[in-house]
C-alpha cells in the first residue's frame, strides 16, 4: 500500500511536532507545508517538500492524502470544513473551537457526512494514560469514589511579555491548560456532570486568573478536586512528572493524579498502587500491599500520529472524536462560568 502524504498546516512549535512525528514515521510521507511566514520556507527547503501560503493554495495545486490542521485556534472550525469539503482526513489540534455553536456545527458536519477527524489531545495517547485506564477498568480499585489532581507550574514572566494577549480575557490557565486535563479526567473517571471553582488572580494582578481550586461530579458518583496555577513554583503537572517532553525538567517522585475507589488508590503518572494486604478486610485499621506498577514509555505524538495514518487508511475510528472535543470545550468553559459566577455549573 502507498504511504499517505500528509501535509502540516500551522509550522508553530506543535506543527513542527507533527511535521517531526510524521517525518519519522515508516508508514507516511511528508506532503507539504502551509504557512505564510517565511521561516516556513525555509523549513520547506529542509524537509524538501513544498510550503504554501493558504489551504486553498494547497487545496488547489495537489492535495495531500490527509492533513494536520495546527493553525491558531479561531482557525480551527473553518480550516477544518475546508478540508472536510475537499474529502481529506483531519488530525485538528485541539481545542476543537473557540466557541460551543462552533464546535457543534464541525461535531453536526463530521457525523452527517462521517468525516474522518482526530482531535489533537495527544496526552489520551499516552501508555501512562492507557495503563491507568486499564487499572481502573479491570475493578481493582472498586468503585470510584474521588480523584485529587493538580496542574501547578510556575510561566515566567517572558511568557506574557512576549505575548500581552495572555494577560487579558479569554486566555488564563483555565482555558488555555485546563482542556488537557479535562481530557484525562473523562478517559480515568467517566463524564462530568458539573463543576464548580474559585479563581484567584493574587499573585499577577493580570486580568485572568492565575490560579484556580476546581470541583468536579462525575456521573458515576464520584467527586474530584482539581488544583491549577501557572504561578506556583511547584512540580505537579503532567509535563513535570510523565517524562514524555523531555523540554520540562521532570521529577519521578510526583504525581499529578490520586484515583481512589473502594478497593484501593493509584497515584499517576508514579503507577503507586495501594490495595489492602487482606482481600475483604476494607477499613483504615488494615494495612495497604503497595506496589509500583510496571510501565513503558513512549512519545504521545508518536503515538497519536500512527493513530491518525490508521484513521486515514480506515482501519479504525478516531481514539478522541469531535464530539469529545466539543464535551472537553463545554466543561472547560463551565469551569471558567463556575469561577466567575460562584454557582454550580451543569456541564
């Protein structure tokens, strides 16, 4: 079979990601570039491939096989119609829109027509990820009872010089970090119903939080907590404790999530997992067996990308679909109606 030539729109620091797992890859071939910026063409003559200044350009010359839509977020819903119209699997970066009518017009337009489109939620493509999930579903925490999780990070201060749009409405951790681990939450947890928050923006002064105290109800019955800032000097995030983008400094001693049930507790991503030393005997006067479940590794990009060339090639159905994009978004934003009205927020 011919190796799919997929193009990368969108040559930021994500699309050079893709631009990378793709290039690797045995099973793809890099089709092409587009963005208008000039560095762009020089990534281009690297990669000895073409650069085009817009979609319709690609889209008009030689159309690739499939496309990674890594464009800015406005971008999303219209780029991602475009491609749809013109017969193309789609990997969109999440989120998947900026806005919920957005979101449900490409959600209506994916399933009338059975687009093949994967949302960019790389983290759901982690074996830390699949592994916890495993646990979980094979019983041996009992039922669910709480999840505690954190995303505590410190941004420095070149993050928002270099960029003031980040100081102001409609960025702030809640709605550029939160959606991750939204994501992870639903894969460990199951739905969530509604939401409630506090947010603070102490430390900056910014007009967007800095930092938020989250609660969660999980249709299953449990409760979660979710702890996020962007300005504590903390290590408690994924990106911190996964060991999978080896930019962070990473520390294997922290966890960024708690699940417990029942039966027994798993931290994650250290794979802790307590269940009591007595099968039956369930109470805080009995001892936990502790032990640290074994765990491979692996490149979440790597990973999502052969996910995405299975999808091309009709092998499967997208592991994180538009309709997940559109839950992860609606329950973002309900987090960040919950911490600005002080009401609990249906999701």
């Amino acid at each position: 079979m011919r190796r799919p030539r997929i193009a990368v729109a969108g040559a930021g620091y994500i699309g050079l990601a893709h631009l990378d797992a793709i290039a690797r890859s045995e099973r793809a071939a890099l089709a092409a570039i587009v963005d208008p910026a000039q560095a762009a063409q020089r990534l281009g003559e690297s990669w000895r491939i073409p650069v085009y200044p817009s979609l319709e350009a690609l889209l008009s010359s030689e159309p690739p096989d499939a496309i990674v839509l890594a464009t800015p977020n406005a971008l999303h819903v219209e780029q991602a119609l475009q491609c749809i119209a013109a017969g193309l699997p789609v990997l969109l970066e999440k989120p998947i829109a900026t806005e919920l009518t957005d979101a449900q017009r490409l959600v209506d337009e994916v399933e009338r027509c059975g687009a093949r489109l994967l949302i960019g939620h790389h983290r759901a493509h982690s074996p830390i990820m699949a592994r916890a999930r495993e646990v979980i579903e094979s019983g041996r925490l009992g039922r669910l009872v709480s999840v505690m999780g954190s995303a505590t990070f410190m941004k420095p201060d070149e993050y928002f010089s270099q960029a003031p749009w980040r100081r102001q409405r409609g960025a702030g951790p809640i709605l550029l970090n939160l959606i991750h681990e939204v994501h992870n939450l639903r894969m460990l947890c199951g739905e969530i119903v509604a939401v409630q928050a506090f947010a603070s923006h102490a430390v900056r002064g910014f007009e967007v939080e800095d930092s938020a105290a989250i609660s969660l109800r999980f249709a299953n019955g449990a409760l979660g907590t979710f702890m996020l800032s962007d300005t504590a000097a903390s290590a408690r995030s994924w990106e911190q404790t996964s060991q999978e983008n080896k930019a962070y400094s990473s520390y294997p001693d922290e966890d960024c999530y708690v699940i417990a049930g029942t039966l027994g507790s798993l931290s994650v991503p250290t794979m802790r997992l307590k269940t009591y030393a007595t099968p039956g005997e369930a109470s805080w006067w009995k001892p936990f067996a502790s032990e640290t479940l074994a765990l491979q590794r692996d490149d979440p990009i790597r990973r999502q990308m052969a996910h995405f060339i299975d999808l091309v090639e009709g092998r499967i159905q997208p592991l994180v679909s538009a309709r997940d994009g559109l839950q992860n978004l609606k329950i973002t934003i309900a987090i960040a109606e919950a911490a600005q009205t002080g009401q609990t927020v249906p999701t």
